[in-house]
C-alpha cells in the first residue's frame, strides 16, 4: 500500500475530479448559451456512500449528511444544511428559443466550484506535505 492510497486521499482525489467533472459542465452550458432549446445541466455532488464514507455503528444519518450517535444531538435541516446556499435557486428563466441558460447563474456556479477546488487541491497538498514529514522525508 502507497502513502497515496490513505482513504483521505481517495476522497480528495474523487472530489478534485468532480470539481474537474462540474466545470467542464458548467463551461458546457455557457458556451450553449444562445442554442435554441438547450437545458443547463449540472452534476449532483458525491454523496457519503459513493465516497465510501463509514457511518458510526448505531448512528442515523441526518437530511444534512451528518451521523448523530444519540438523539439528542441537535442536527441542522437540510435546507440549512452546508449544501444549502440561499443565493442558488432553480433556473426559472427560460427564452422564447426555449433556451434556459442563465449566464449569471452559472458564472456564480463556476466560481464557487474554482475556489472549491482550490480549497480541496490545497487539503490534499497539505495531506501530502504532512505524511512526507512523518515519514521523515521533509
């Protein structure tokens, strides 16, 4: 087994490619921008399970993705969730052409997934950085 095969790894590893997947996506909707009847897609973030996330034994999974271990455990919603932004609205615009591409929109998107993914690059350097010194090769 290679250092880079920590499952902390892996998860930033697959999170950096989803963040790759989504603004080829979103770069995909503002370049169709003015195609008569074209829909802006965008993809559903991974979820715990597909990132092989072990839940606590006896624990319940909440709307908000958080394992509570007893029922006293104040959860947040899932509209207030930490994937709930309130500047994010379903696209309700659509042209006369029948396209429903709203460039703001998805400007606003791209953005937010540029400095997710700078924000994940830079948890997954300092992974790196933190194993090479306990290894002693630093």
């Amino acid at each position: 087994m290679s250092l880079t095969d920590l499952p902390l790894l892996g998860m930033l590893r697959t999170r950096m490619h989803w963040h790759q997947a989504r603004q080829a996506l979103l770069a995909e909707n503002v370049a169709n921008a003015d195609m008569p009847g074209f829909r802006p897609r965008d993809l559903a973030e991974p979820s715990a399970a597909s990132v092989k996330l072990a839940t606590p034994v006896g624990a319940s999974v909440g709307g908000d993705g958080l394992a509570r271990t007893d029922s006293t455990h104040i959860g947040m919603t899932a509209s207030a969730g930490p994937n709930a932004d309130p500047r994010r609205f379903k696209g309700f615009e659509v042209r006369p052409s029948g396209n429903g591409v709203n460039l703001e929109e998805e400007m606003m998107k791209a953005g937010d997934n540029q400095s997710d993914y700078q924000l994940v690059a830079s948890l997954y350097q300092k992974s790196l950085d933190a194993l090479k010194i306990a290894v002693g090769k630093r």
